[in-house]
C-alpha cells in the first residue's frame, strides 16, 4: 500500500493520523498484505466454493409458527396496555 492509498482511506474514514501512526499503520498493513502474497500464487481456478468450511451438514429444524404464549399472557405483564396492545412511550416528536 501506498502512502497516498492510506491518506485517502483515512480522509474517507473521517479519522485523523499524526506522521509516526501513518508510517506505524503503513509499515503494519504491508506486512500483513505480503503475509496475503504466497496466497494468491495459488491456483484455485479448480476449486468449488464451499458452503461450509467444514464436512459436516448441519442439521436444520423445520421452520413452523408456533404460539407458546397467548396474547393475553403477555398483556398481562404489559407495563401498560390499550386496545389489546402495548402502549409504548413516544421518544420522538
């Protein structure tokens, strides 16, 4: 990365470096993006994508609408109630 990349990603992030962070900051990404470079030397044109990283198939649940609380349980502990619903606090004008 360059030193110019850095200043416009700063100035599009809205933060502000001093000179010794963005040359601390500079010198930290470029190591770890040639940590990223024996990587993209490898050719993965044959390889599927994957779903999931590993082996396993996870077993999902079916999908059903249950109510285990009625309506009138859960008014019932309301702080306040109108109309059969929750009343909520206005916050905003």
């Amino acid at each position: 990365m360059e030193k110019a990349q850095l200043v416009d990603l700063s100035r599009s992030n809205k933060f502000v470096l001093t000179e010794t962070e963005s040359a601390q900051l500079l010198q930290a990404v470029n190591v770890e993006l040639a940590a990223w470079e024996p990587l993209l030397a490898v050719d993965t044109r044959s390889v599927l994508p994957l779903v999931y990283i590993t082996p396993q198939i996870q077993v999902l649940r079916e999908d059903r609408v249950e109510q285990t609380v009625s309506r009138e349980q859960i008014l019932a502990i309301a702080p306040q109630v109108a109309e059969n619903s929750f009343v909520v606090p206005r916050v905003a004008e």
